[in-house]
C-alpha cells in the first residue's frame, strides 16, 4: 500500500507539477512522505487550481466545489482548503490501482473554476 501511495504521489505531482521522482516531491504535498500516514497524503493541486502563487486565497467553497465536479467525473476524493491553498487527500488501499491516480491526474487539469 505504501508502494502504491508513493506512486501515486509521484504521478499526481509529475501530471499536475511537471516534476519527476528526481526532484523534491516533498515540495508538492503537505507533510513529507517519510513522516506521513502509511495510506495518506495530501499533494497540492495544479497551481492555477491550488490557489498556490495567487494573490486571492482559495476558501472551504472552492473546495467543495472541485470536490463535486470530481465527484460527477466518478472520482471519490476530499479537497481540502489549506491555509488558502487547495490540496487533495489520496488514499491507498489494497484494491487501489495505479490508473486511479492517472484518472485524478488527468480529470483534475480539465477543471474549469
């Protein structure tokens, strides 16, 4: 599980941030992968979506609202607003497959706020 959590990780953060396993991932989740929980993590939105580098700060609305729209795209996942900053709180399981975090990835980017 957390094999498949990092991954995940990595494939949010690589879609959303353009950044490989090379780079710092801890730059992009809330608290870092080697002192999380095993099956959680929170990774931040692409950063038109986030909120993150703007000067209006995001609010527990937008986030409900993104969370809808994922929600009737067939994709169960909280967003959760963040000191102004949206982020998204994955999950793992054991039937958690590595093509869910690829559809999270790619439906998120279609968002239009």
């Amino acid at each position: 599980m957390q094999r498949n959590l990092n991954e995940g990780v990595r494939i949010l953060v690589s879609q959303w941030h353009g950044v490989d396993e090379s780079n710092n991932l801890d730059d992009f989740i809330l608290v870092p992968l080697d002192m999380h929980a095993p099956m959680m993590a929170l990774v931040r939105l692409p950063d038109d979506i986030s909120g993150k580098g703007s000067k209006e700060r995001k609010t527990s609305t937008d986030a409900k609202r993104l969370q809808d729209y994922l929600y009737d795209n067939h994709i169960e996942v909280p967003i959760k607003c963040i000191n102004g900053i949206l982020f998204t709180r994955v999950s793992c399981h054991v039937y958690n497959e590595v093509r869910e975090y690829e559809k999270l990835a790619e439906v998120a980017l279609k968002y239009k706020q």
